[in-house]
C-alpha cells in the first residue's frame, strides 16, 4: 500500500513541470497547455491506470465499487477505459460517511497521513445531513494544488507586481483556499478581505491599491455600487482583474458587461467543486474574456482531470459540442483522486483551438447551471443564468431582481421584482414595468408580471445568490431532459 501511495506522488510529482515558474508571459507550462491532443491522452491514460490502482488498493468504498461491476486490478489501463469505471454520485458519499463515521472509506488517506501530513478539511456548503460532507487534504494536495491554481490565474493575466483582494468567507470553502496559496506561489500577496466588512474592504481598494479583486458576481455588483455610493468610482480604482467563482456571472454575458463596464477590468471565470475539483477545473484565459463574438468558453485543465459530458438520462458520454452533465475524474490528489463524480452542472465541450494557443478542452459558456436547477415553465427549459442574462440585459434595470414562479388557475405564472437602475427614476416606473414585461417576453418567450420597487428594496448577496425561488409543489416534467 505505501509503495503505490508512493508511485502515485511521484507520478502527479513528475508532472508538475516548472512548479517554480512560468516558462514566459503567455503560457505556464506550454509543454502540458500547448501539448497535442496525442500527448494529453497519453499523460491522461497513465495518470488514470494509476490512480484506478491506488482507489482500488487504497479505498475499500472504490474497491466495493470496482469489484460490483465485474472489475480487477488491472482493468483500467488508458483513456479508452474510463467508461467501465461507474459513476460515482454525492448520495453514496453520504451513505458511506453514515455507515462509516466520520469520514466514509471512499478516500485512500489514511488516519496517519491525516495526522502526519495532514494540511486541511473542507465541507461542501448547503448540506442538512447529520454527517456533513467533510474531505481531508494532506499537504501534498496542498502543494499541488497551488501549482495548478498558479497556472490558471497566469493565464488569467496575474503577474508578480500584482496585489489581491480575496473577499470570499475562507471557512472550510475549497476554492479560496486554493486561491490564496495559489496566488502566493505566484509571489502576488494577498489582502485578506473574506472576515472584513463591505466598508473595510472599500477602505482596502483606496488604500491598499489590490489590482486584482476576487468574490462572486454578485458580491462584485454589490461592493462597486456601495463603493459609488460612498462617493468612489469602482472604474477608476486600481482593480484591473476581476476573478469570480461560486456563480455562473463570469460566463452570464449581460452579468460579465456590467462587471466589467462597472470595475473598468477584465472579469474571469474561475469553476471546479469541492468533491474533486480543488484547484480551478475550469478557468478562463485572455483571449477568452476579450471576446465579443460568443460565449466565454472556459479552459478545462486537461492533465489535472478528465472531463466528461453526459447524457442526462442514460448517463453515456456525448459528442463534443453537445450539452451534457459534467462528470470529473481527479488524476493529481493523494486524498481525493476520484474518477467519474457527477458534478452534475451543464456544461458544452468544445476541442476546437483556441486563439491563445491552449490545446486543451473547453466549456461553451463555463458551467451552465445545475442539473437540479433546470426548471420547466410553460414547456420550456431554463437555467436561472439564463434569465439572469435576460433581465440585466436590459441597461434600465439595476444589479438586484427577484423571480418567483407559481402555479395559479392552471398555468405557471412568472413574478419578477426589480428595481430602476436610475435612482431618480419616480414617475416612470409603469412605464418601466411595461417596457421590462415586452423586453423578457421577446427574450425568454414567455409572459412575466414585472413588478418595480425603490433601489435598495431587494436583499443584497455578499456571497452565492439565490434569486429565483420556485414555488410549485413540483415540476411539470422531470427534470432530467436535455437542456435548451
């Protein structure tokens, strides 16, 4: 057993190349981003036959898993064998942690890694359950992970000389974490905004001069208007790169043009989960963010995880450039190397080249929404990003809405409160409601009853949002259906 933990640190080990520094300006390690597709299937395949044998030895959950479905040691050996793996689904993480307290027997770290070389826990947030869902990282995930982080933020744009402001809560979230040490194996310092107030980290921008802001969508809505508010102008503060994570916004494109035209700066998509994708399985580059001519398509980091688009029902993978829920399997973590966990976001693949020379897959639009958050209304389907897009896609409307969705004498019925992006905007305010209700019906095909209240009426978010709330007793259809 500790020969192949072994095995498995020097593999992931052996292909952190350059883990000190970049190569230049453009790429990381142009060796693994601007690898042919040959050669990334070839890194791939021995990572997967790897980790297959580590889960296998090490994990007696992966172990019950691989043995179920006909399975032996040696049965993964490449790329063209992931599909025999089965799916693994949150359900029965939960299952194994009740059976098996407090951690579950799906990990391969053992109760003296975690006491030897143990580095953090992380929960995943929203969960009721009496066992929350709790992963152990040792500090050779750590050490890892701000290598891969490095590389996406590089690509973003981050360079030494720059400073951060990372305004996300830090607590037991993943992402921030990674973040924070990514950026300081990058040599970038770190303002750490995630325990302050909304006044503090103004107080921090003026002061401190960060270029580079970090925290959700909507979270850098809210802090630029408190901002104006206070009598500064978000565009003309020393914010040049916007990175956001924890919302779809980054990749919601009348979201990404207020940000932008807001801050004055690039905004970037930075995505993964807490379960198997610490560092950023997805991140956007700068060819990306400066495009006009369609959707962001975000970079997935290919020799860190394998990505899977899936047919929601049947659960086979798609062809490239359909939409699928996303499964991932890890290939670099000694505690989390998971293979085939069903995230469960939408996602569109694409392999076509992108124009920064990354060779690597990407996602149409980033992560469209969860599975679990499509909804149906009159015989369409749609994600709550989408009519996010709608709504502040109409230059009168503010940052904040609401959506409800009911079901009243036999038909859905779609509630929407926003407020007048002009404050002084009194007397108009039928006339907005008006104009609002024609501009969603063109853009969403569908009635909705537009009610405008006061700016500052609606609840503001400093962290994930949830703006739309359902209120039918259930959906019309099954969820599981192919998305729009």
């Amino acid at each position: 057993m500790d020969d192949l933990r072994k095995q498995w640190r020097d593999l992931v080990t052996r292909y952190c190349i350059r883990y000190d520094a970049p190569a230049g300006d453009h790429c990381w390690t142009p060796e693994l981003e601007m690898a042919s597709r040959g050669e990334l299937q070839a890194i791939q395949s021995e990572k997967l036959a790897l980790a297959y044998r580590y889960l296998w030895q090490c994990s007696p959950f992966y172990r019950r898993k691989f043995e179920g479905a006909g399975l032996r040691h040696d049965s993964v050996r490449q790329v063209a064998d992931l599909t025999k793996i089965p799916l693994t689904h949150r359900e029965e993480w939960l299952d194994d942690q009740r059976e098996h307290p407090p951690w579950g027997t799906f990990s391969p770290l053992r109760q003296q890694d975690w006491l030897e070389r143990g580095w953090m826990l992380f929960s995943t947030s929203g969960t009721t359950a009496a066992f929350p869902r709790v992963f152990r990282h040792t500090t050779f995930d750590r050490d890892v992970w701000t290598y891969f982080g490095a590389r996406g933020l590089h690509a973003m744009g981050v360079r030494p000389g720059d400073i951060s402001i990372n305004c996300f809560s830090y607590g037991t979230s993943v992402a921030f974490w990674g973040m924070h040490y990514s950026l300081n194996h990058m040599g970038v310092p770190v303002i750490s905004g995630g325990g302050a107030n909304t006044e503090r980290r103004i107080l921090f921008i003026r002061n401190y001069q960060p270029t580079v802001l970090m925290c959700t969508p909507s979270y850098c809505l809210y802090l630029g208007r408190a901002m104006e508010a206070a009598g500064a102008a978000p565009a003309e503060s020393s914010i040049r790169l916007v990175i956001a994570s924890g919302e779809p916004g980054a990749c919601v494109p009348a979201t990404k043009r207020r940000v932008e035209q807001l801050w004055g700066a690039e905004m970037h998509d930075h995505f993964g989960c807490t379960e198997v994708a610490m560092p950023p399985l997805g991140y956007s580059c700068t060819h990306q963010v400066a495009r006009r001519d369609g959707p962001v398509e975000t970079h997935i980091m290919e020799d860190a995880y394998i990505a899977e688009a899936l047919d929601p029902e049947t659960f086979e993978p798609v062809p490239d450039g359909r939409p699928g829920i996303l499964a991932v399997s890890n290939l670099y973590s000694e505690a989390q190397p998971i293979l085939r966990y069903v995230m469960g976001d939408w996602i569109t693949i694409t392999t076509t080249p992108c124009g920064c020379g990354r060779t690597h897959k990407r996602a149409v639009g980033g992560l469209r929404g969860r599975n679990d958050k499509l909804i149906k209304i009159r015989g369409l389907m749609f994600f709550p990003a989408t009519i996010e897009d709608a709504i502040r896609s109409i230059p009168e409307v503010g940052d904040e809405f609401r959506v409800v969705i009911d079901h009243t004498h036999d038909m859905d019925q779609v509630y929407a409160t926003i407020e007048p992006a002009d404050p002084a905007c009194q007397d108009g305010l039928p006339n907005l409601e008006r104009h609002v209700a024609r501009a969603l019906k063109g853009s969403l095909g569908i009635r909705v009853d537009v009610a405008v209240v006061p700016p500052g009426s609606l609840p503001r978010a400093e962290f994930k949002a949830d703006r739309l709330t359902d209120r039918r007793a259930k959906l019309s259809a099954h969820p599981n259906r192919s998305a729009p």
